[in-house]
C-alpha cells in the first residue's frame, strides 16, 4: 500500500475494470457480472470493507428486484409474443404484401422491409428473430431483382433491430428497472423516437434509390394480383392483424387501462389468437414457441440476477461516490458528462451487447445522470426518462456496429453465400450515421421523448 493510497477505495474501479475485460473472453454475461460480484464482496470482506451479512443482503435484493418483481414478467409474455409471431408465419404474410404493395416504386422492397421491421418492432420486440425473419424472406427475393448487395443488408440490419427501441421492447424494461422509472413511461417516450428513426430510414432509401435506381430495381409487375381490389384484400387481411395486436397492447398501456405487465400478457394470448385464425396453431408449434420463449427468458433472468448481486457490491463498496469523484474532477459540466457517456457507450457498442453495456453503463452512470441540472432544457424530473430514452436509441447502434455487432452476425449465417461480411459493413455505415443523428435530435429536442408521456398523463 503507498502513501495516501488504499486499495480498498479503489475496488469499485477494479471491479468495472473486471467486468470490463471478462465480458471479452466469451463467458456467458449472466456468470460474469454475477461472479465479479460475489469475487469482489470476498475481496471486500477481507479488507474489512464488506460485512459477511451482506452476502444475505444479496440474496434479499435479487428476490425483490428481479424474482418477485411483476414488471419484469413482461419481459417473459412480450418474447412468447414474439417468438408466436415468428413461428406462426404472420411476420411472412406482412413482408410479402408490402412487397406486392410498393413493387413500382423506386427501392420498394427496401422501404417495405423497413415498414414490416417497424411494424414487427411494435409488435414483438424480439431482435434475433426479426433479423432472421427479415433476412430469410426479403434478402433473396432482393437479390434475385439485383439489388445492390450492401444497401439490402444494410436496411434488413437496420429495420431488424428497431425492435429494441420501438416499444415494447426487452430493453426498455431493462432500462426502466435499472433506473427506476415506470415502463409505461419509458414506452411512451420511445415511440416518437423509435418511429423518427424508422422515418429516416425510409427517408434516405427513398431519395438513394431516387437518385441512383440502379441500386434498386423494382419487382416484377407480373408478381402477386395485379387488380386494386385483391391487393387490398390481401392488404388487409395480412396488415390488420399485427396492427390490432399493437392496439392490444400499446393501446391498452397508453389509455391507462392496463399496465405494461398485464398489457404483455394480453399480447401473447392475443398472437396464440392470431396464429390460430390463421389456421397455423397447432400442438408441435405451441411446444416449439414454448420451448424457445422457456430458453430466452431463462437466459435474461439469469442475468438480472447476476446484475442486481453485481450492482449491490458495487454500491456498498463505494461506487457511486468514486464515479460522482471521478466526473467533478474533470470539469465537464452536465452536457459534456452526458455527451461522454453517449460516447462511452456507443465505442463500448463495437465491442459489448446492448446487455451488457446496460449492465456496465446504466447502474453506474444514472445517480450522476440524475444529480446534473440541465437549466431550463429539461425540467429535474424528466431527466431520468430522457436519459433512459437516449441510452436506448445509442444501444440501437451496437447491433450494427463491427466487428461484435449482433445482428450482423445474424444476417451473414442466414443470408446465401454469395453475400459477403465485407457487403453487410459496407450497408450498415450509413444507418448507423443516420442512428447517431437520432441521439442528437433527442439531445437537442427532449420534447421528442417526453411530450407524449406528458400528454397521456395530463
């Protein structure tokens, strides 16, 4: 130990440091930020800086936060739903009919790829199965009419993950437990986001394929029923179902009469009603969806309890007071601390998962978040809620973003394999530009965020 130095307040920085470099060695997330936890509370201990009746304590806290804690049963209903939508074959019938529907326009398959990833987002929530479904159905079909091999991966990648963003969405419940504000608030608040940045993809496939038509030649006149009358009811009847089950369930949390954990039960037993209007439910598919829905669930549990035990040993050993030190020793005031954090977090998102940059970033940065006063931008008690907002929409990235990026990986094992890695970096650069100017309109303009919450409850 030297001079002024004791490492026993330091170890809240050695155990993010920890955490920080375990996450690489490929270990499961659940056992690393679980174990870090524990190793450091018998560390702790053995400096006299943690009590042996603490290690009880975290037992109490993963019971009342994550076991016994009914929000997070959302989680569970909304990828049932997900997984139901999926399997079922109603995602199909959509993507097929907005392709039948904008076959004329310059990089209709593109801009019908992006509405049924926005629509399936709103109805879902579940990344990896948007990102396989997207790409299975829409990647060949766009291939065959010779679209440029980068602009298709790159829209199937970007409109696969707005799911985390467009409520509801796993994350976003994530986020709200972490920083303890109510889902139905942050559910709201994401929807003018995550519909903006939908927009803008459009926006800029649109005007791309406007100007170069090359990039994206229309489909076959001959494909589908030409008249308006059976377009329309093909339109129908494969658009109103997930529209009615988005109703269902945004509609039920916005008008107050559910909450967001009743709303998701509501939407699951609302897709096992779907899939069976469309004649699809069956025993085999109900096993298949339970069995992946049991798996998935299992996994994000797993590590919210190995994040509250990590989160409780960070705060009892001193964390917060050594990050709220660290950050009024640099002098950066509330934008510049914020800005930082965006920047931490979309560097960290080439190389972590959203997960994992939530567990790392958001229980460690949100009590400075909330201490900071942003003058008359923002009014105190809406920071939290902004915060969580622009956290969400800067994760969006680390989907996207090389060499770690989730869905990139998921798009290349299912695409064919003429389709190169280099074609999918190549697609998503612009939308993850066009995701970074996403954070800096909800920076600059919070009203994106919180006027329809302020609507809603007003």
């Amino acid at each position: 130990m030297f001079e002024g130095f004791y490492i026993e307040d330091y170890l809240p920085a050695f155990m993010f440091l920890a955490v920080l470099l375990l996450m690489f060695t490929g270990l499961p997330v659940a056992w690393v930020v679980g174990g870090v936890g524990i190793a450091f509370g018998f560390i702790g201990f053995a400096l006299d800086v943690f009590s042996p009746v603490e290690f009880f304590s975290i037992v109490t806290r993963i019971y009342g936060e994550t076991i016994s804690n009914p929000v997070l049963v959302a989680i569970t209903m909304f990828i049932l739903m997900g997984v139901m939508l999926e399997k079922s074959g109603i995602a199909e019938d959509l993507l097929r009919t907005m392709q039948i529907v904008l076959r004329r326009v310059p990089g209709g398959l593109a801009l019908a790829v992006t509405i049924v990833g926005t629509v399936m987002a709103a109805s879902t929530g579940v990344i990896g199965a948007s990102v396989v479904m997207l790409t299975i159905l829409a990647l060949p079909v766009m291939l065959k009419q010779r679209y440029d091999r980068a602009l298709a991966t790159g829209t199937i990648a970007a409109s696969g993950t707005l799911g985390i963003l467009i409520p509801p969405s796993i994350m976003l419940v994530l986020v709200a437990n972490l920083l303890a504000v109510s889902v139905g608030d942050l559910f709201m608040a994401a929807v003018i986001p995550g519909l903006a940045l939908s927009g803008l993809y459009l926006a800029y496939i649109a005007i791309r394929c406007a100007l170069q038509p090359s990039l994206a030649p229309p489909l076959d006149s001959a494909e589908g029923p030409s008249d308006f009358g059976s377009v329309m009811l093909l339109l129908v009847k494969s658009f109103v179902p997930p529209t009615t089950l988005i109703v269902l369930v945004l509609g039920s949390i916005f008008a107050g009469w559910a909450t967001p954990t009743e709303a998701s039960g509501v939407g699951a037993f609302g897709a096992f009603l779907l899939a069976a209007a469309h004649g699809r439910l069956s025993v085999s598919l109900t096993r298949e969806v339970l069995k992946d829905a049991m798996l998935t669930s299992a996994m994000v549990f797993f590590i919210f309890i190995g994040a509250t035990a990590l989160s409780y040993v960070f705060r009892s050993l001193g964390g917060d007071e050594l990050v709220v030190d660290l950050i009024d020793s640099l002098g950066l005031g509330a934008w510049g601390i914020l800005i930082m954090i965006m920047a931490i977090m979309f560097v960290l998102g080439f190389f972590l998962d959203w997960i994992q940059i939530t567990l790392i970033i958001v229980p460690v940065f949100a009590p400075v978040i909330e201490l900071l006063d942003f003058g008359t931008h923002i009014a105190q008690a809406d920071i939290m809620v902004w915060f969580g907002i622009l956290v969400s929409v800067n994760l969006q990235a680390s989907f996207l973003t090389p060499p770690l990026g989730f869905a990139l990986f998921i798009l290349k094992g299912s695409a064919p394999p003429e389709v190169t890695i280099q074609d999918v970096y190549r697609g998503i650069v612009p939308f993850v530009l066009l995701q970074l100017l996403g954070v800096a309109l909800v920076l600059a303009l919070p009203e994106m965020a919180l006027w329809l919450p302020r609507v809603v409850f007003n």
